[in-house]
C-alpha cells in the first residue's frame, strides 16, 4: 500500500501468466476487502483505476545484478514480487559493484554470466 500523490496504490503482486495483462477479479476483490479493513473510509473505493504490467522476473526467484556486456550498464531486475523487500539491498550492492568492485551482498548467483 502506497500514498500517490492524491491518490492511493497497492499491488496485488506477481502472476507468472505469460504476456497476459488480464486482471484476475478475486484477486482485486480480496485486496478491496482488506484495504477497506485496514484503511475504513479514508479511500474512495467507487472509482478504482486498474493498472496491469509485464515486469521483469526471473524463473527461479532470484534477481539479476551486476554488469551487462554493454559498456556503462549495470542490472538490478527480475526480483519480481519480493521487489520492494530486496531492492535497497540489491541496489546497495550493484552500486558497490560499480564504485570499488566488492559489495558486503553475497553475490553467489546473482551475478548475470551472459
């Protein structure tokens, strides 16, 4: 759950369904349920906005990091629905392998081997 501007904005999270955009109804009617509990009158629930996106995610979980084979780019994608859990740490950790080389992250399998 997210304050956006005027606005409010909360994720359902990730649905490994292809390149389908599709909203799935009993997803978005739990997530109501629990807004209103939580959050009672402070949301105007008669006019939701429905936003869907492909996001980049990895088959087996973990993001990918570090350096792309073209010169002055450097990945922190794929984490998927932990995104918010782990990005200041992954992009801690890219940014300490851009600026000396060593980051304090464990790096194991998360380094992009092209």
């Amino acid at each position: 759950f997210a304050q956006l501007g005027d606005r409010f904005g909360y994720v359902t999270g990730a649905v490994f369904a292809g390149y389908n955009k599709n909203f799935i109804v009993i997803v978005l009617t739990r997530l109501f349920l629990v807004a209103g509990y939580l959050f009672h009158v402070a949301v105007d629930y008669g006019k939701p906005r429905y936003w869907s996106c492909l996001g980049e995610v990895t088959a087996a979980g973990p993001p990918i990091l570090g350096a792309w084979p073209l010169a002055h780019l450097s990945l922190n994608v794929g984490h998927g629905a932990a995104g918010r859990t782990e990005a200041c740490a992954t992009s801690r950790a890219v940014a300490e392998l851009m600026d000396h080389g060593q980051p304090q992250l464990d790096m194991e399998g998360l380094i992009y081997r092209g």
